[in-house]
C-alpha cells in the first residue's frame, strides 16, 4: 500500500468535504493510504502574496517541511495549495539565501526543509501514480452515456513547470475516458473561475462564472467535473447568483473528479459526500452504469 | 546628495527576485490584454499598466484596480512572448500598494487580503466566517443579500464550519512568523 503524505488544505475541512471523503474512498480502493499531514497549516491561498512574499513562502515551507521528515511524496487536492507549495519548494532548492532565511524562521518550530519533497496534485496520483489501465480495472459501473465537461482551471496547470503543454492538455479527458464517461470539448477548459475575486470583483467573477457555465452547456455537459475547492464553490455555489444577475437559467451540478470515479468504482453516493450540493443530480448520474437515456442515442 | 529612484525603477527592484525578464522587455504586443479573462473589468489592461509603468505614470497606476482586479490565473503568464511574469508583477504591485498604503478607494481586495492574513496568523487555518466583516458591508443591498443566502444554505448542507480550527503548535507558528515580519501590524 503506497502512503502519500496528504495535505487537505482548508477547504476540505467543511466547505469541500465531499472532495476529502471521495479521495479516501476512491484512493483506497486503489491501494492508496492519504495519511493526513500532522499539524498543518494554511497555504496562504492567494491572498499573503498580495501582503507579504517571504511570509507567504514561509507557510508553505512549514508544511513542506512537515512532509520531508515523513520521507513521502507531498499531495494535495486543492489546485492553489499545489501551486503555492509547488513553487515554494522550486524557489526553495533554487535560492540559497531564501532557503536559509525561511529555514530560519522555521527552526522557532524545529522544522527544516531541506528541498527533498516531491510535491504532487491528487489528480496527478490518480493519472501518472496509479496510472489509467489500473484505473478501468476497477470501475464496476462505467458512466456510460455521461457527458462530462473536464474543468481544468488555472493552478494545476499554470503557471508552466516545465515544457509541458498548458494550453490543451488532455489527461483530465483520459481519465473520464478510463471510467467510462463522455469527456466533453469545450474552449473555456482552461479559464479561470474568478478565484478570490468572486468576494473582492464580484461583478467581474460572476461574469467569468457565467462565461464558463455557457461554455459547458453549450458543449451539452450533464456535469462538469473540477479538480479544485474554489472552482467547485464558484461555479456551483454561485450559479443561482449568476442566473439572478444576467438572467440566464443555469442548472449545471459541479462534481470533484473523485466523485465520478467513486461512482463508476460503485462507491455510495453517500459515502462520496453526495447530498451537499447547491444544485441537484439528476437521479440517472447517480445511478451510474445505467446509460443516460438523454444522451444514449446518437 | 540623495538620488531619487524613478518609479520604474522601484517596481523592477520589486521584481528583483522574482522568475521571468523585467518589464522593460515588454513589447507592447497586447497578448497579455487579450488572454486576461479579468480585463474588460479592468480600468487599464494589463499591456498598458505595463505601459504605465514603464512610462513612470506613478499616480494613475496607483489609483488603477487593475492589479486589485487579477484573479491570479496565470494565464498571460504562461503566453508572454517576452517572459514576462505578469501575474508575479500584479502580486508585486499590490504588495507595493499595501506597503504604501495607497490604493483606489471603494476596493475590497486590499482590505480582504489584509484579514485573511491576520486570520492565518492568529489560528493558523482559514475560517471563513470571519472574514465576511471585511467585505460583506461593501456590497449593494441585492449582493449582501445574496451572500447571506448562500451563506446559510452552505450552512443548511453542512458546508460552512460553525468553528474555528486551530493549529496544534499554534505558539510555534506565531514565533515562525515573527521571525518573517512584526507581528505588530497582524494583530
């Protein structure tokens, strides 16, 4: 049983928990133990950045250095907990200085973090960790007939690690494919919820939520599918906000990917925190493995 | 004789240990403007903040919301031809105006990241319910109302903690951070 060092973030504590209760479910049916980093602390979202840099690195490298002594690899679900410790982690090995100045600060908790941390998003575990032949293996009831609108966002993606390509990637695609749903294309895959902006640029977020919710029910979505906290809130939460400012009539569920393969793995409704969203499944997602009658005809 | 420091030449120092090329490598070329999913919200888009910047307009950038306005998404980022960092320079900016106290008025960016850190520092984990003070009173009457519905259904469903968690060591992660910055204005 391979064990991750996994950092929930804030969110999953309450506001997310169906995403944190359908990774343990489906992470352990893939003989994969989530054990849950000591004492951790926030990652800082979006908003130290704003306020401070070396605090908002400092935070991260608490837990990251929580991670190391546990000689596992760090995951977290929450695509701006990713980055933040990501990129932490990269300035960290790069700059000498900042790293003495951070480790510093953390010798006041008796913590170091000396570079050694492979940092990873939970998505990344189900795709490249466990792999997408593993995953058919154990999918009892296949979303068949299920058109799923992969949402990428932003933080996984971007900014850009490597060489990879951040402007059309595909694994979210394969891995609906591997549980049998129906991946959708649509152009706004990529683009951003409105982050922290739907509480500080209200008009401008509803508007980027309203822009994505299009996008997906014109590509015909019966679901989107989101591999962060934040897009989740913003695109379900506020779709109701969003009808009442322009008028529309959006009735899009918004699911972690971890519920859809907690579904096609045959995993309760229940026990993936379904019964928590703003807007309702349709009874024939829920029972999935039974073809869509909507969409089972060409 | 004291040597004054050009505007400019502030916000490149800003970016001094930051990732990408300085913002003098800026070609105009607007990739940036029309990636951004945030700049017809914007009162300068991002290729002439950059503009401005560069052209030393230190009183209308500062009075812009435009960098109060990037949500972060790193978009124009991974698409600058030139390498430019913007996101990283948006980030710099607003840390520069909250340094300097110094923002348009009526924003809610600045004030909510400013109690979102002083959150943090006091339990170590976010918990929403306290930060709704710093903006909710901001909003019209028809948002106010609307946030408060949202707020008590994501209660109804057993989304919203009615606690605050707190971290463990939460003495420690105090002395780490004040190691890092006085704690005096966090509190």
């Amino acid at each position: 049983m391979k064990e991750y060092a996994y950092y929930p973030g804030c969110s999953l504590e309450k506001m997310a928990v169906s995403y944190h209760l359908s990774a343990v479910e489906t992470t352990g049916k893939l003989g994969i133990k989530l054990k849950e980093l000591e004492d951790w602390s926030c990652c800082g979202a979006t908003a130290y950045s704003g306020i401070d840099e070396l605090l908002s690195h400092t935070l991260s490298a608490r837990n990251l250095a929580i991670a190391e002594k546990t000689g596992l690899d760090f995951v977290a679900p929450c695509s701006a907990c990713y980055k933040n410790m990501y990129f932490t982690a990269v300035h960290m090995r790069k700059d000498a200085d900042l790293a003495e100045h951070i480790n510093f600060a953390l010798e006041e908790d008796n913590l170091h973090f000396s570079g050694n941390v492979t940092v990873r998003h939970l998505i990344e575990v189900y795709v490249n960790e466990v792999g997408l032949e593993e995953i058919k293996s154990k999918v009892t009831r296949p979303l068949e007939g299920v058109r799923v609108a992969p949402y990428y966002g932003c933080q996984i993606m971007r900014p850009r690690k490597d060489h990879e390509d951040v402007e059309q990637p595909q694994f979210f695609e394969e891995l609906l494919a591997a549980i049998g749903a129906m991946p959708i294309n649509y152009p706004l895959k990529m683009r951003c919820c409105g982050g922290s902006l739907i509480i500080s640029s209200r008009t401008a977020a509803l508007s980027m939520v309203r822009n994505l919710l299009q996008s997906a029910v014109d590509g015909q979505a019966d679901v989107i599918a989101t591999t962060c906290p934040m897009c989740q809130v913003n695109l379900e939460c506020y779709q109701q906000q969003v009808n009442q400012e322009f008028g529309t009539n959006f009735s899009v569920p918004v699911l972690y990917f971890t519920q859809l393969i907690g579904l096609a793995f045959g995993i309760t409704p229940k026990k993936l925190g379904m019964g928590k969203e703003f807007v309702a499944l349709a009874p024939s997602l829920l029972a999935a493995g039974k073809a869509n009658p909507a969409h089972s005809k060409p | 004789m004291t040597e004054t420091i050009t505007f400019r030449q502030e916000v490149l120092n800003l970016l001094h240990a930051s990732e990408g090329n300085p913002i003098n490598f800026c070609i105009q070329c607007g990739t940036c403007s029309g990636t951004c999913p945030v700049a017809g919200f914007m009162d300068h888009s991002p290729r002439q903040i950059i503009a401005m910047i560069n052209a030393g307009m230190k009183e209308e950038v500062m009075n812009s919301n435009t960098f109060w306005y990037c949500a972060s998404c790193y978009h124009c980022t991974v698409r600058c031809p030139q390498e430019i960092n913007i996101t990283g320079l948006m980030y710099a900016m607003k840390r520069y105006s909250i340094w300097k106290g110094k923002y348009k008025e009526g924003l809610i960016g600045p004030t909510f990241s400013e109690a979102f850190v002083k959150m943090i520092v006091r339990t170590g984990r976010s918990f929403e319910p306290v930060l709704a003070p710093s903006y909710i009173f901001s909003f019209n009457m028809r948002g106010f109302l609307q946030e408060v519905q949202n707020a008590t259904e994501l209660m109804l469903k057993g989304r919203l903690p009615l606690l605050p968690a707190r971290i463990k060591r939460l003495e420690k992660f105090r002395s780490v951070i004040g190691r890092i910055i006085p704690m005096g204005g966090l509190e």
